[in-house]
C-alpha cells in the first residue's frame, strides 16, 4: 500500500464497520498505529545544528539524499513533527542507522 520509503511502510492495516449519516453501513481499512522506535543508542554519524530558514527536508534531503525520509530523523530525535527539528539552535542527531 505504501512506498518502501514511507514511514507507514510495513504497517499492518485493519478492517473496522461504520456506519454513514444515512444509516448505510460499510467497512473502512485502516492502518494500525505506529510506534515511534526510541533511539537505539547506535553511534551519531553527524549532528547538524539548525539555523534561521533551515527546514527539516532540506537538511533530510543534503545528508540522506532524499527529503522523503524527513520522518526517519524525527524517529532518531524522538518527536513526531518535522516543526520540533527546525528551531534555531536545535542539535538534530543524524543516526548511523538512516546514513
């Protein structure tokens, strides 16, 4: 269903019944939670320190090639959103696990 380069890449789905506002019932799949890994303790191969105007899939896309993966360094910082990496002064830890 997702591109192996997504974040919700291997998720397993589910099927739930809903009901529609005019009482037709149907069944709707869904992707099962994700859990955010917690840093893994693997060495740091780079750690970038955020300036005025940097965004988090620019710096994704100079040290990972590729400003999709955005959401593998928010997993190595522990945060959800992209926002919590771009503030300036922020150390973002560049894992030798996504390098």
């Amino acid at each position: 269903m997702f591109d192996e380069t997504s974040r919700y890449y291997g998720i397993p789905t589910a099927t739930t019944g809903i009901q529609d506002s005019d009482g037709t019932s149907r069944k709707a799949s869904y992707i099962k939670r994700r859990i955010i890994p917690r840093g893994n303790g693997s060495l740091n191969i780079v750690e970038h320190t955020v300036i005025q105007g940097d965004r988090l899939d620019n710096i994704t896309n100079h040290y990972l090639g590729d400003p999709l993966l955005f959401w593998k360094i928010c997993d190595d910082n522990n945060v959800i959103s992209p926002k919590e990496l771009e503030t300036p002064g922020t150390i973002i830890k560049i894992n030798s696990s996504i390098v």
